[in-house]
C-alpha cells in the first residue's frame, strides 16, 4: 500500500553561533491514509521540528517529505503554499487567533486563505462548531474566550476547510484536562468520522493513546518507547486507543 505521507531520511541542524545544533538526525517513517499517528518525546527530542518540515513550513537540510505522492522538495515556495492550503489544517500550542476578529471570522479566516471567498458548508459548520461546544461563543473575541475555547476555535480553523492532513503541535500542553479531552475527542472523531489523517505532536503519554499509532522520538532520531524517559513506566489507557483491525 502506497503511503499517504512519507518521511524519508530527514536531517535539519540548526546553527547557533558557530555551533551546530542538530534537531533530526535521518528520520524516516511513513504514515497511511486515514491513520492517527502520535509522536512523543521529551523537549528538544525534534518534534516540533519535525512537525515544520511535515506542513513544508519550512525545508530540510536533506531528505524527502512527500505528501499524497507530491515531494516538498521538487515544489517552489508558492507551490508548498499551495499544497498546503488545499490539503493541510494546522493546530498550534499558541492558538495563533488574530486578536481583532471574533471566533467565527478566526475560522472563516482559513476559507479566504485558502481561495474560497469566504464560502463554506454550512452545515459542516454547524457540526463542528457544535461538537466543539462553541455555539454560544462565535461573536467572542480572543480576550473574551478562556484558553481552552481559543484553543476549540483554532481546531475549528483547522478542520474548516476539510483538509485530508491535520498536524496538531502540542494541541493541549496549555489546556485543563477537560479541554484537553474536548480537544482529544475532536481530533479522534475528524479521524474515525471524517477520514482525515491525523498527525499529533505531543509530550503527553495519555493524550498520545489516542492515537492508533505512537512513534518516539528522542535527540533527533526515532526510537523504541524504552529509550523514552517520559514514556517509562507509563500504562496506557486502552479505552482511549481505537480497536486494532
């Protein structure tokens, strides 16, 4: 079976001074279509690294991202812009709401950037918005809303445009527990319910079990859950994980 993403061999060194600070170190997996994937590790283990490189928000030193049969690294700027637009939702751990807008423009905002002139399934809508619990909290700005309910809206903005790939980067390290579980659920049903790939950065071991499937990284390379020191020791929650089939 073809895979729908693919990394191969990526390798990014940051430079800091004179120093050369390595973040991956020739990362290569690949990811099906439909799949909830988890990437866990400890701070500066790579992972948000990985995640720009992913969304071809920024490019690697070497290696090969491919995306639904399409490299990043064979595309111009405008056109990873575009891919990006058509087949990628993003999910940040700051919310990145624009603080003049109300909810429903900060999730209206990704059909404009996306070309659409501000058309949208109406009833898509509604049904995201519902289950996110933000039916009463579409005229709010950003200042007006709890932490938890920007981060509901950013989802929101993120799944707006039905794209086939969602990249969350730490989409609760900010959140309580109840609306990391809001969060969680909402990426679990976009998954299960709206077939989009999911793709979630986290250094949380319970939210990770809700995905179908964990990768661990650590200094810049994958490895196995007994090299992770966040993951020793952890017993994980079966009825978050999806049956295996």
């Amino acid at each position: 079976m073809t895979a729908f993403i693919e990394a191969v061999e990526l390798r990014k060194t940051y430079h800091v001074g004179k120093v050369e600070v390595p973040a991956l170190r020739g990362i290569s997996f690949s990811v099906q279509k439909g799949e909830f994937v988890s990437i866990v590790g400890p701070s500066g283990s790579g992972k948000s690294t990985l995640f720009y490189l992913l969304g071809g928000l920024t490019r690697a030193d070497s290696g090969h991202v491919i995306i639904d049969g399409t490299d990043f690294a064979t595309l111009s700027d405008a056109e990873r812009t575009r891919l990006r637009k058509r087949k990628i939702g993003f999910v940040f751990q700051k919310f990145n709401l624009l603080p003049t807008l109300d909810a429903r423009s900060n999730i209206d905002i990704a059909l404009d950037i996306a070309g659409t002139n501000g058309s949208h399934d109406g009833a898509y809508f509604e049904r995201i918005v519902n289950l996110l619990g933000l039916e009463k909290r579409l005229h709010h700005r950003p200042s007006e809303l709890s932490g938890g309910e920007q981060q509901r809206v950013a989802l929101a903005r993120a799944l707006i445009n039905k794209p086939a790939i969602v990249l969350a980067d730490e989409p609760t390290g900010n959140l309580d527990s109840k609306n990391s579980e809001i969060v969680l659920n909402m990426l679990r049903h976009s998954n299960q319910e709206l077939g989009q790939t999911v793709l979630m950065i986290t250094h949380n071991p319970t939210a990770a079990e809700y995905g179908d499937r964990i990768i661990h990284m650590r200094d810049g390379s994958i490895v196995p859950p007994e090299e992770d020191p966040q993951w020793t020791g952890h017993s994980p929650s079966p009825p978050t994980r999806r049956a295996e089939s």
